[in-house]
C-alpha cells in the first residue's frame, strides 16, 4: 500500500476507534413504571386513624400461604366515597364500645392472578386444614370461591369484621403451625380479637354465607351488627361471606385496577 494511503487508512481506523471509546455507553432498558391509583383513591388510615388494620394478604397466614403479590405495605386502600362511609359507620360503632377491623381493601388485579395461579396448582394444599378443609381444590373455581376478577380491584369493596374494645392484641401465626378449621368454636381456631362471626376471615365454607341458619345466638348478633353498621353507610353485603361489602354505587364499576398496595401508589405521594 503506497504511503499516503496507508497514512489515510490509519488516521480513519483511529477517528472511528475514538468515536467508539467516547461514544456514551447505550442505556439499559428502563423498566415499565408502575401504575398509579387515581386520584379518588386514599389511604383509609388517613380518613379514620381509629379502624383498626390487619391486612393479611401481607402475611402468610391466608389460604394461599404466602405473602400475595402486589402487596407491598400493609395498608387498606378504598376510594375516598368508600373510606368516608366506612368512618361513619366507625363512628356509631365506637358509641357501642366496638371498633371496624380490616382484613382486606383494594386489590390489585396481579394479587388476584396470583390467587388463580394457586387455584390451577392442585398439589398445593398446606393451607387446606384451615381455610377449606371440606372443599375439594379442583371445585374452587367452579364453587364461586376463586374467579379471575374481583369486585376489590375496583376500589370500593372491602373485607372487614369488629372488635370489641379494648382490642385486645392477637399473636402472629407462625408458618407451619397445626392449623385448625376456620369453623371450628372461636377458642380452637387461630385466635382472632374479632367478636364471634361464626367462622374465620376467608372460610370456603357454606358456614361463612351469612344467614347460614345454623349461625345463631352472639354469632347471628355480631353478624348482624356488621351488616346493620355497614348497611347505614350505603355498603352491600355479599351473602356468601359475612365479611365482604361494597359501597354502592361503585365509582369505578367496569374498572380492575392493578396499582400495588403502597403509600407510593397514591396522589401526591412524595418518594
């Protein structure tokens, strides 16, 4: 190669090496933000410091056996209509020495797959004993206890039960424990400071529907001043689980949001 040409191809070979070396590094994909809750929604503590909150998607101790997915703080999430109806009722049920307790709130649509996934996994039953000990796991989906959508992901359906006060506090569960059948008398199954229901929170059972004639006395009591506290309120029960309502009429009735349970999620939250 004749000198000048050689000269040509050096001096290309380094320009291009230096724009290679100064070039800025390409920038790893960004992951999708998260999504986040309009801005109707609100932290229920935030309306009414006084209802109580034990969230138990949080924790393992629920049918699935294992913290649920999307549930990153524990913490009860409604539409701000939904949480104020809740304060009222809060408020006539202080007056009688009781208190709300939650159980569950909003919850995003990826919580719910996660409880599909479960259903679909027909080996897995370490929780069977205590959540559906008399319900065959094939039958969950068929038998209206697991669906692919639920009326919580909407925002204005919550899970909850009453304490009398003063609350007393409840031991945490311990994964592994012997489990005791969610219907079983209140002094066997896992201590709760929830008044007598009948049944534990999340029972697969006819036992939970709540006019279940063999619930009577104190049970059929506190059932019904459930229900009546929450009725007053504009809240809906679902008959087959006396701890499940609706605040009527929904704000976002066709809508299943999927924003995580966290502070972060919410309007003007601050990082």
């Amino acid at each position: 190669m004749k000198p000048t040409r050689l000269l040509r191809a050096l001096t290309v070979a380094a320009v291009t090496a230096l724009a290679l070396t100064s070039a800025p590094a390409l920038a790893p994909a960004q992951a999708r933000p998260e999504p986040k809750a309009p801005k109707e929604f609100v932290a229920l503590r935030d309306v009414d410091p006084t209802i109580l909150e034990e969230i138990r998607y949080t924790t393992p101790h629920n049918f699935v056996g294992e913290p649920i997915d999307g549930y990153r703080q524990s913490m009860c999430i409604l539409t701000e209509e939904a949480a104020r109806s809740l304060h009222a009722a809060q408020q006539q049920l202080l007056a009688q020495g009781y208190s709300l307790k939650v159980y569950d709130c909003y919850r995003p649509q990826r919580a719910v797959d996660h409880f599909v996934r479960w259903a679909k996994d027909l080996d897995d039953e370490r929780m069977k004993p205590e959540f559906y000990p008399q319900v065959d796991k094939s039958r969950l989906f068929a038998d209206g206890y697991i669906a692919e959508k639920s009326g919580h992901s909407r925002g204005s359906t919550v899970d909850l039960t009453i304490v009398r006060l003063p609350a007393l506090p409840t031991r945490p569960y311990v994964p592994g424990e012997p489990l005791v059948p969610c219907y079983a008398p209140q002094d066997e199954r896992f201590p709760d400071n929830s008044v007598d229901m009948g049944t534990g929170f999340d029972c697969f059972d006819t036992l939970s529907h709540t006019d279940d004639p063999r619930v009577t006395g104190e049970q059929r009591d506190n059932r019904e001043l459930l229900r009546d506290a929450l009725a007053g309120q504009g809240f809906v029960n679902l008959p087959e689980e006396w701890w499940h309502f609706t605040y009527k009429p929904e704000l976002f009735p066709d809508t299943y949001f999927d924003f995580p349970v966290s502070r972060r999620s919410l309007s003007g939250h601050r990082a």
